[in-house]
C-alpha cells in the first residue's frame, strides 16, 4: 500500500462525523471611507500613498522620483517611454538583480489592511516586486474594497499561476522587536491611487 | 540539544538569569498587547473567530475529500504531488528531488513542519548544504540552536548576542548589534544566496482543495525570494493545512496576524498556483501522527492550529520558561498538545508545564480548547504510566492517605504540626511543591475539628 493510499484509509477512519461548512456570506466590511482607511492603514505599517487623478499624472510625478534611481523598471505601457519595460515573462528572473524602481499595475487593494492584489499576468515574472529595492504600484480608488471578504468575492474564481497580497515594504522585527523595513523584498513601498 | 531534561528542569537553566527572565516576558506581553489592540479594531472578532473554527471542523471531518481534491487541481495545475507518512519519508522525498537534478545546496523559508522532521539535519548528513532564510531562523540556525518561538523564531536572543553570532559568521564589525545594520547584513548576505540556489523549499499557511493553490505568508519576502528564482520550488504541508474554498482564505488571513503580532496581514501573502514555465513545483503532503490525532476525540482539535503563537505570547509559563524548555520544534500550549501525539513518554511533562489559566483558549483564534485538552493529556499520560516518576511516587502516596480516613486524619494533623513548628521543614528547595508554588498558611484545626467543636454552637 502506497502512503498515500496508507494516509488517505487511517484519515478516512479517523475523521469525525461530517460537519457542514459555515456560510461566510454574513461577513461584510464596512464600505464608508474605504480610500480614507486604505490610507490610513497602509501609511501606518510603512508605505505611501500618492493620489492622482491619472496615468499621465504618476508619470509627472515620477519623473522626479526616478532621478534618484539607477534601473528603473516597469510593466505599464503608458509609463514606457520614461522606464525599461518589462511586458514579457523573462526568461531569467535573475537578471532582475540590479532593478532599483518597478513600476506595476494592480487589480484590487483592501482598506481593512493596506494590501494590493497582483497577479502574475500583470507582473510577468514573479520575483519582480520581491527583487526591486522600491516598488510603486498603481491601482484605481474605485478597486479598494473595505475588507478581504470583498477581496476574495472580486478576485473570485479567476486563475492565476501566482498571485500576492503585497501590504508595505518588506519588514522583519526578528531582532529584539525592532522593526526595521527592508528585509528581502522591497525597501518601500508606494501605492498611487487614481481617482 | 535538550538531553534528557524535562520542562522543570529546563526553565530552571532558563529562570537562573532573573533580568532575561523579565525582558522576554515583558516583550512577549508587549506582543500579546499589540494583538489585543488589532483585535478590538474588528467589530465582528468573535464571529470570525466561531467561522474560522466551524470551517475546520468541516475541514477535520472531511478531510480525506478535500486531500484528494487537492491532489488532483494541483496536479491538473502541473504542480507534482507527494505523500509522505512520517517525518523519514518527508525527508526523503527533499533529499531524492535534490539529488535528481543534482543539486547540493538549499535555500529554504520558515517551515515548522520541517523543524517538527529535523529535515535540516537529515540533509546536512547527506551533504546538502541549508540556508535558513527568514532572519530569526538564519539567528537560530547560526547558533545551533531550535527556534524557541514558531513566529519569532530568536525572541530569546537579545541583540548583543546576534551582533556577537555576525561578527562570527557574517564578519560584522565586533560589538555592532544595532538591528538596522545586522538586518542589512543578513539582506545582503541572504541576496546572494537566494541568486545562487537552484532549489528553495517553502512551508505552506494554507491550501485550497477547490483550486489546488497553497498560500505562503512572510513579512520579509524570503519564501517569494527563494521560490521565483529557484528551479525546482518544494513546498511542504501537514495534510491538516487544507481549507476548502479561495474564500475561506479571507477568515483566516483577517485572523492570523492580527493574532500572530498585531498586524494586519502579513506584508506578502502569496498564493503559488502552478509553476513558472520550465520550471518545477512540487508540494510535499505530511502526514507524521496527524491522522493518529485526529483519531483522539479529545485531542483533535488540534488540528485546528494555523500556527500564529498568540497561544504562547500569552501563556504565563511560556513566557517566563522560554520556548526552549518545550524541548520539542513547536513549543508553549499548542506545542505541549501536539507533541504527545507524536511521543506520549518523551513529551510527557509537556501537559503539566501550565497553570491551565485558560488565556491560550481564549485567544486561540480557531477556538482550540487549549487548556482543556492539556488538562485531558495529563490523566492520558497517568493513565498510560508516563508521568515523570517523582509525580507518580507522590500521587501513589496522596491516594493511599486520600483512600483510608485514619491515615488522612494522622497525616493532616502530623502536617499542620510540622508546618507550624518547623515551617523550614516544607519551605526549601527540597520539596518540589515549594520550588513551583508558596506553601499555605497553616490552619490550627482541620475543617472537621472545627465542625466537631463548632456544630452544637
């Protein structure tokens, strides 16, 4: 007998009587303020949140930005002539290394906890937004649903082959309690939000 | 590492530094206060508390359903499937990956279940090279020593003796033990090794039957670092880590940090669905006594554990014992239950290191009767003859007293003498009861020669 077949009998025979999953339809956020809260939250565990009206408005912005960075990089067409584009999956994700600035678009950000939801699609390679040192991500005011429930309902059953909840920059308090941002991932972390 | 010490003895080495005594209590309350903070922010914390458990009790009572489901959408995703009965076969299947492509050294992020397997050290005597990327773990694993918390895996160091494991290791300027310079260090470090490896191994949070996707959650991005740069990604998992549907993940990502250390998400939760192109991805399904406890009506519950250590954060022993005294890979009242399961003898003090308060219960936010059940593990461990001898030889003799009314008269009275007049008697390092609890003040009389004396008044 395989132990998967060995796993699966003595599971069988152990488990209790069935129990009928619980309706979770009941669990709702709180829709007043979302963007006011979505702030909030994420300017409290280390990002920023830039608001701007349009796409031809964050590229103003960032054109001063990207004066501070070396390789400067990004999957959003519009932004294109002002970064290296990245609209293909690499083949070697390494090569990625040296990319100080990203630039990325995101379908959905959660108010309840600062969180924007990428997918693979939109990313093209995975380690992108782990690898850069700063990462920006742009999504609509209109996409930020108060809590994760409404998170999941919109994200649905779509498929990805990967997908993240990003909240912040990368952090670690492992020394002592001591927070300090910029562990592996990105060192910060800025959302523009497009009314 | 522990030998054969026993939790007592163990918090004893533990307790011998008063100051750190203190400090690791106070940061951990410090914790357990920041949750509670989190908490209160959620008008619906209990509801989704009651959800989160109702879920796993379906998940516990169809599990083998939802394993074959799993099974076949992550397969259909390309993702290759493995079963694994015992913590031997486990790290087996690590070591046969690694070797088939030739592979000598391993990046891998936080994985309790592969400290539960000693997987690290299995690989280590096979010649394969591990590197512990989540920064409490790589501090532990510089100092040979086990994580002493499942989510903080260093809260017992202090920063002087991290400073000191980097000067030695990592070549950091001797007495630097500011935590933004060692945590830069270990980024740089860290970066290159995960550029190097070719294999990187993740735990699993959660894993979806309805999809065939698992979920991974870090705050530094090491398990996202190591897994999209790899080219073979091994993921291991307790079978107990399913939850049925993608939505279900919304109840328990709202709970388990907010839990865990007061925030609310991790900054990365990210959910691996099939694998990069070219690439592989392999989830490793471990059984290792879980379908043994679930089998254990009183115990099952267990199961529950989304490991987020409020149990610990909050338990009175844990906090002044230190991780280290469970001597076992996940450790405080969470641990003290799971670990019998695996050796009732070897872990047997595990369920009498707790004043049974109940905070853990109540913090729990699967609902786990934590406290309850290590009060049930302790008449199992009697009943089975493995209470450590010492408790054993004086429950024999409080049920012989207990048993015969004469002897308990004799006794009381010969006790209430001793204790008046030579208080000393009971009150020294001797007498175990003392070391762990104040003796009584001493009554004059029993309660039935005051009734004797007071009934006809």
């Amino acid at each position: 007998m395989s132990s998967r077949d060995k796993i699966l009998a003595a599971v069988s025979q152990n488990q209790p009587v069935y129990s009928p999953v619980p309706d979770i339809s009941f669990l709702q956020g709180d829709n007043d303020n979302t963007v006011a809260k979505f702030v909030d939250i994420l300017t409290t565990i280390g990002g920023k949140v830039i608001l701007a009206e349009t796409i031809a408005d964050v590229r103003f912005l960032l054109l001063e930005e990207l004066k501070n960075h070396s390789r400067k990089v990004t999957t959003v067409p519009l932004l294109g002539d002002i970064m290296e584009m990245v609209n293909k999956s690499l083949h070697d994700p390494h090569t990625m290394e040296n990319i100080d600035y990203a630039v990325i678009e995101a379908d959905l950000a959660v108010a309840e906890n600062g969180a924007v939801w990428v997918t693979e699609d939109k990313l093209f390679t995975r380690v992108l937004p782990f690898i850069c040192q700063h990462l920006a991500v742009i999504v609509k005011a209109d996409n930020v649903v108060p809590t994760m429930h409404e998170a999941y309902q919109k994200i649905g059953d779509s498929t990805y082959g990967f997908g993240t909840f990003i909240a912040g920059p990368s952090k670690t308090a492992d020394i002592e309690q001591s927070l300090v941002l910029g562990a592996h991932g990105a060192r910060s972390l800025t959302v523009f939000l497009l009314s | 590492m522990t030998g054969n010490k026993d939790h007592a003895a163990l918090a004893e080495v533990f307790n011998k530094d008063e100051d750190r005594v203190d400090w690791h209590d106070e940061t951990l309350w410090f914790i357990r206060k920041k949750r509670d903070l989190a908490v209160n922010k959620i008008d619906n914390w209990e509801e989704l508390r009651e959800t989160a458990s109702q879920i796993k009790n379906n998940v516990l009572s169809n599990l083998s359903n939802y394993l074959q489901e799993f099974e076949a959408k992550a397969s259909a995703n390309g993702v290759i499937v493995h079963w694994a009965a015992d913590a031997a076969e486990h790290n087996q299947i690590v070591l046969d990956l690694l070797k088939q492509q030739g592979i000598t050294q391993m990046v891998k992020s936080k994985s309790m279940l592969t400290e539960e397997c000693h997987l690290n050290e299995h690989l280590e005597a096979n010649g394969i090279d591990v590197i512990d990327s989540d920064l409490g773990e790589r501090i532990v694993q510089l100092a040979k020593e086990m994580p002493s918390h499942i989510v903080l895996p260093c809260i017992h160091k202090k920063k002087e003796e991290i400073g000191e494991l980097f000067h030695e290791h990592l070549g950091t300027p001797a007495g630097n033990a500011d935590p933004q310079f060692l945590t830069e260090t270990a980024r740089q470090h860290l970066r290159d090794v995960f550029l190097t490896r070719r294999a990187a191994l993740t735990g699993v949070n959660f894993a979806i039957a309805e999809t065939g996707e698992f979920v991974v959650c870090t705050n530094e991005g090491n398990a996202d670092m190591g897994a999209h740069l790899a080219d073979i990604h091994i993921a291991s998992m307790g079978i107990e880590k399913i939850i049925p549907e993608r939505k279900h993940l919304s109840v328990f990502l709202r709970l388990l940090t907010r839990s865990a250390t007061g925030q609310p998400i991790t900054t990365y939760s990210s959910h691996f669905s099939k694998p990069r192109k070219g690439k592989e991805m392999h989830i490793i399904l471990v059984d290792n006594g879980r379908s043994i406890q679930l089998g254990r009506e009183d115990f099952r519950n267990s199961l529950k554990c989304i490991r987020c250590g409020a149990c610990m954060n909050t338990c009175p022993v844990y906090r002044r014992s230190g991780g280290h005294s469970y001597h076992y890979a996940i450790s405080g009242p969470i641990g003290a239950i799971l670990a019998p399961n695996l050796d009732m003898e070897k872990y047997a003090d595990l369920p009498f290191a707790s004043t049974l308060c109940g905070s853990c219960s109540n913090v729990c936010p699967v609902k786990i009767d934590i406290h309850d059940q290590l009060y049930k593990w302790r008449q199992v461990i009697v009943q089975k003859g493995y209470a450590p001898t010492a408790k054993k030889v004086s429950m024999q003799a409080i049920a012989n007293v207990l048993g015969s009314s004469w002897k308990y008269h004799v006794a009381g009275k010969a006790a209430r003498t001793v204790m008046q007049l030579a208080p000393f008697a009971v009150n020294n390092k001797f007498n175990p009861w003392y070391k762990h609890r104040d003796m009584p003040e001493v009554p004059e009389k029993s309660f039935g020669e005051w009734y004797k004396i007071n009934r006809n008044k």
